[in-house]
C-alpha cells in the first residue's frame, strides 16, 4: 500500500486501479487512501479484498467515494466489515 499512496496522491495518469488484496490493509490506511482519492482523477477501480477493514475503515473510504465521480468499482470483499459495512 505505501508505494501505491504516493502516486494516488500525485495523480499519477498511468495508474488507473489500486490493487492491495491480501496486503494488511488496515483501518488507518482507508483514511490515508481517503485523502489521497480526494483530488484524484486517474482512478477507477479499488481492489482492497483480503485484509482486516473494519466498519470504521470502510466508513472513511466511502466518505471519500462521495465526491468521486471516477471509481466505477471497489472491491472489499473478505474483509471484516460485518453487516454494518
């Protein structure tokens, strides 16, 4: 996840998907990812299944998602989001 972060951030054009299944993405790393999605127009799709996300993770993430009119799709399957995610 840290070296994708600092070219979401940058907006790098030639990165058009994070792909950080099965990483240890954890709950602060959706807030980090969050910021970094804010200004970025380059991304559409997320794959972020197979880590330990909770509620409040996927909460952060999509707080971020509502002002994006990019990412088409998002993966966080096998996480452990529960009912409430």
């Amino acid at each position: 996840m840290e070296a994708i972060l600092p070219r979401v951030f940058a907006s790098d054009p030639s990165l058009t998907a994070v792909v950080a299944s099965a990483v240890g993405v954890e709950d602060i790393d959706m807030s980090i990812l969050g910021d970094a999605l804010h200004n970025n127009r380059t991304i559409t799709s997320i794959d972020l299944s197979c880590n330990s996300i909770s509620p409040t993770g996927t909460d952060a993430l999509c707080q971020a998602l509502k002002s994006d009119n990019v990412v088409a799709a998002v993966d966080l399957s096998y996480n452990q989001i529960g009912w409430m995610g």
